[in-house]
C-alpha cells in the first residue's frame, strides 16, 4: 500500500526511495547536522516529509552535481535547509554558483576540463569475461588494505610550498594542495565509520 506523502517513512523506506545504502544514510547524519530524524525506542529513524527532501537535495549535490561533502555543509551553512531541500526535484535549479566563487573552488570536485587527458572511465572499471563493469566507488572501502592506518587520529601535514626536486615528480602545487585535501577528508570519514562501527558492534 502506498504511503501518504505527510507520512513518516523509516529508514529502510527512505533508502529504497533514493536509492542508497542505509549505511549511508546513516553517514550522512554524521556529517550534516541538519539531517535530524526522529528517533524511537531502540534507536529506530523516522523520517519526515522535509527530512526526505533535504535528503534528496543532499544526494542531488553529491552525486547529480559533483559536489564535496565539504562543499554541501557549506551551502547548508550559507543559504540554509530550504534552499536544499527546494532542488530535492530533479528539475529544480541549481543557483549556488556565487558561493563558489566566494569560497574557490573546492566544493566541487575536479571538472572534466581538469581531468582532461586523464582516463578516469578506463581506471574505475573492472572486466567480467570480457564484459566492462563499473565500480561505484562511493560505497567502496577506501583503505581495506589498511593503508592509512599509520595515520589514524593524526591530521596530515601542512601542505609544503614546491621543494625544488617537485617539479621532477610532476606534481604542481595546486594537485599536492588537493591531495592533501582528499587525504584529511579521507582520514576522517574513517575515522568516522570506524566509530560507527564500534558504536554499532556494542
């Protein structure tokens, strides 16, 4: 039977609705403050109408328009949850553009005219009998070989101007910056479900 739209939908309903993990859901509450389900006993979410669109708006951001989970807290933080929740609709206009030229560019991720040259389709993609199949890497554990755990709890250096033996390795400064960037973010959201994790186990 289907649900009202006032209804308040669990956390299964709403995973099945935009498609995404409850895991990530569930992420997602970590890092936006603004994403404040009821709670019952036991811990069980209940979503409100305005939840699932704010839900939807986020989704939009990350995964239809590229941007950083950074770059949405962002948006929240200037223009508010209305704003986000209004493009929960796919046809809905995008008009955060200002906010990117006041805070540069690292709330989107690279774009296609950064990435020229680089075939990103060929490395994301693994071969099944012959047949191409592509990874989404946004449910992926980013560091399963547990390469990062050195740096668990640490807070990556500074990045460091250009030392004179950079050039050699080809790195401008701007993609060591970002990498830096990419670095801390990853170490956090680890960090973070690792947490989870724990909390989740006891």
């Amino acid at each position: 039977m289907e649900k009202a739209p006032d209804a308040f939908r669990t956390i299964s309903e709403v995973a099945d609705e935009l498609d995404i993990p409850q895991h990530v859901l569930r992420f997602w509450e970590t890092r936006f403050a603004q994403i404040k389900p009821m709670k019952r006993s036991g811990g069980r979410r209940y979503y409100r109408p305005d939840d699932v669109d704010l839900l939807k708006g986020i989704r939009r951001l990350l995964y239809g328009e590229g941007y950083t989970i950074r770059g949405v807290q962002r948006i929240l933080k200037e223009h508010g949850i209305k704003s986000v929740q209004a493009i929960a609709d796919q046809s809905a206009a995008i008009s955060f553009g200002a906010v990117e030229e006041a805070i540069g560019q690292s709330l989107r991720e690279p774009d296609e005219e950064e990435t020229a040259g680089h075939d990103s389709d060929a490395e994301d993609e693994e071969y099944d009998d012959g047949n191409a199949i592509e990874i989404d890497y946004r449910f992926v554990d980013p560091d399963e070989d547990g390469i990062l755990a050195p740096f668990k709890g640490r807070q990556p250096p500074p990045a460091q101007p250009m030392a004179a033996s950079a050039p050699a390795r080809g790195i401008p400064a701007a993609d060591r910056e970002r990498l830096q960037r990419a670095l801390q973010d990853l170490i956090s959201c680890r960090e973070m479900l690792d947490s989870a994790m724990k909390d989740g186990q006891g």
